[in-house]
C-alpha cells in the first residue's frame, strides 16, 4: 500500500528556519542587500562563511562520513526559503546543492568533504538557464588541457573550484585559479552571471558528465522552488503589512474590497506554490517520482513568484519604484529564477512527456 509525502514541516526543519531567519535579520536583512549590490563585491563572503561553516549548511547534502551533515533535501529547501525570503547574495544553491550534487553523482569524497567543510566554494560550468534535460555546452579536451569558453555561470566569481562538462563526455574538476572569469550584465544583481574562459587549463577527469549534470540541475530545479516560495512569502507579508499602514481617506487601503481581492488571490497562489514546492523537495529526498514533481514545481513556481513580486511592487505605490525600497532586488531575482534551470514552458513540456499528455 503506497503512503502519502508528508508535506509539513517537522520540529527540526522549523528549528533550521529559525536559526537561518535569525542569522540573516541580524545582517541587516534586504536593506544590507541593497547596500551591498551598490558595491564592487556583491556576494556577501562573510555570511556565506558563518551558513556554511559555523552553522554547517554547506554540507546539508553531504553524507556523515564526508564530513556534511546527512541530511535530505527537505532541509536544504527550508534553507533555500529563508535565502530567498532575504534575497541574500550568497553561493549556497549553486555550491551546497548544484555542484555537490555533481560531485554526489561523481563519487568524488575529496572535494565533497572540502565543499562541506566551508574551505572551498564549488560552481557547476553549465549556464544557469540550462533545463535537467537541455543540452549543455561543453569545453574541448587537447592533449589533457582544456580550451573555450562557456556563459552565464552563476556565481563563479566566488567559485574554488569549477566542474567543466567537456567534449570527451567527462566532467573535470578546474581550479578557478587556472581559468579567465569575467563578469557579465545580470538583471539579479544577487545572483552574479560569468564567462568562464580555459586556455590550456589543467583538470581532473571527475567521471561522466551527462549524468552527473542531469542530476544537479534536477536538484536544481526542484529546489530553486523553495527559493522562489521564500521570495513570494516575503512579497505577500510586506505589502499585507504596508497596506495595513498606509491611509488613505483616513482609512487602511488594505480595507478597499477591490486590494483585498488582489491579496486573496496572491495568498492562494502562495499556498500552492508551497504545496508544489514542498512536494518537489519530499520527492528529491525519497527518490520518488522526482521527475514529476520537479516539473510542476518549476512550471507553477517561476509565474507565481514574478507575479507576487509584482503585485508587491505596484501595491506599494510610488515607494516600491525606488531603488531604497528592497522590492526591486525581489522583482529582478524573480524574473531572473523564472529561467533558471528552465523556464516554466520547458518543464510544462517535459511534464506532458512523463505523463503522457502530449499537446495534439
């Protein structure tokens, strides 16, 4: 007899999000954020070194045995809940979850147990838009060495270590030392993208690339969904928040039917997006129907999130046009996760294939 996934969140995962919040209110939160995307050194090092080292969120994922933490991706989604609730400028799903994910599939204990231990900050080489199931660009291999260049890598510019997908069908481990990073044009000014050039770069040979790829951009995915679930709570309860306070003909302007409808509709496609991404997160740590739950996790979550972040923006009035208020960091991260790891028309695709629902 199958069992249903329990969807709620267990006295432990609530205690992880408490711990998180607590730590990121006391850095300041989205205002520090907006300080900090002002600044030539938009990732946050030291925050990212007390999640990952002094409260071991790094190695989340990562078994006992490597020195991580033994945990299931249902923690790693509370984590990626409250990151995106504060938009915070840190290299955690692309290290703690995209790269050690390759490097799970890879069977590579050395660097899993650096990545753990908060010494290294891991990026997978393939660009952030690439879907589980896209093809991905690749470098080339030449007498050991490797050459080319690939685009859009989020957060390389903080990254130890690179995982490069090459044309021999092997994903090398790169040392960032050894490659050219520059910095691209990103609309989330809290998700960095790069080029990443090798010229003769030198790399050890991990094992295949194909699935050790497929798997961390599955995980991904699927998790990136948490993060959007974070950023839509946070979007909900400021302008609940904000529309309690703000008067107009000496009354709340959350009173007015007409915004109460607004907020009605957006609470509800909140709580589904939770549901979509709490099940995608159960599905990742049992093993059980991943692929399907990832897909209608992504294909509900990216139009949910940018909508929230949206009608947070236009129900704040002229203050949320500002670059003071912290809505624009949400927005943009919004826009910038609904193609991340797919867009949501690629995962709808991917989904009518695994159920058999073609379009005629």
């Amino acid at each position: 007899m199958s069992t249903q996934p329990d969807l709620l969140y267990s006295e432990e995962e609530e205690a992880l999000r408490s711990a998180v919040r607590d730590l990121l209110t006391d850095r300041g939160g989205p205002a520090a954020v907006i300080a900090r995307t002002e600044s030539d050194a938009p990732h946050d090092i030291a925050l990212w070194k007390t999640l990952a080292d002094a409260m071991g969120l790094a190695g989340l994922l990562i078994p006992e045995e490597l020195d991580g933490q033994g945990a299931t991706h249902r923690e790693a989604a509370v984590v990626l809940e409250e990151l995106g609730r504060a938009v915070a400028p840190v290299p955690y799903l692309t290290s703690a979850v995209v790269a050690t994910e390759a490097l799970l599939e890879c069977g590579a204990g050395d660097l899993l147990a650096q990545l753990a231990s908060a010494t290294t900050v891991g990026a997978l080489a393939v660009g952030l838009h690439t879907a589980p199931g896209a093809p991905f660009a690749t470098v080339r291999t030449e007498r050991g060495l490797l050459y080319g260049e690939l685009t859009g890598i989020a957060d390389a510019a903080v990254a130890d270590l690179l995982l490069v997908p090459a044309d021999d069908g092997g994903l090398y481990a790169v040392d960032a030392s050894a490659v050219t990073v520059t910095p691209q044009v990103s609309l989330d000014l809290t998700r960095p993208l790069a080029t990443v050039t090798l010229d003769g770069a030198a790399g050890r040979r991990l094992g295949a690339a194909e699935p050790a790829v497929r798997r961390a951009l599955r995980a991904a995915a699927g998790l990136l969904a948490s993060e959007q679930l974070g950023l839509a709570e946070w979007a909900l309860t400021e302008t609940v928040r904000y529309l309690k306070e703000r008067k107009q003909f000496n009354r709340p302007v959350g009173g007015f039917q007409a915004l109460k409808h607004r907020l009605a509709q957006l609470w509800l496609e909140v709580v589904n997006l939770r549901a979509a991404a709490r099940a995608a997160a159960d599905a990742l740590a049992s093993g059980k129907d991943t692929d399907v739950a990832v897909a209608v996790a992504q294909a509900y979550a990216a139009p949910a999130a940018v909508r929230a972040a949206e009608e947070a923006l236009q129900l704040h009035a002229g203050i949320g046009m500002t670059w003071e208020h912290p809505i624009h960091l949400y927005l943009k991260r919004a826009k910038a996760d609904s193609i991340a790891y797919g867009t949501a028309g690629a995962h709808r695709e991917a989904l009518a294939e695994l159920v058999d629902l073609r379009a005629p």
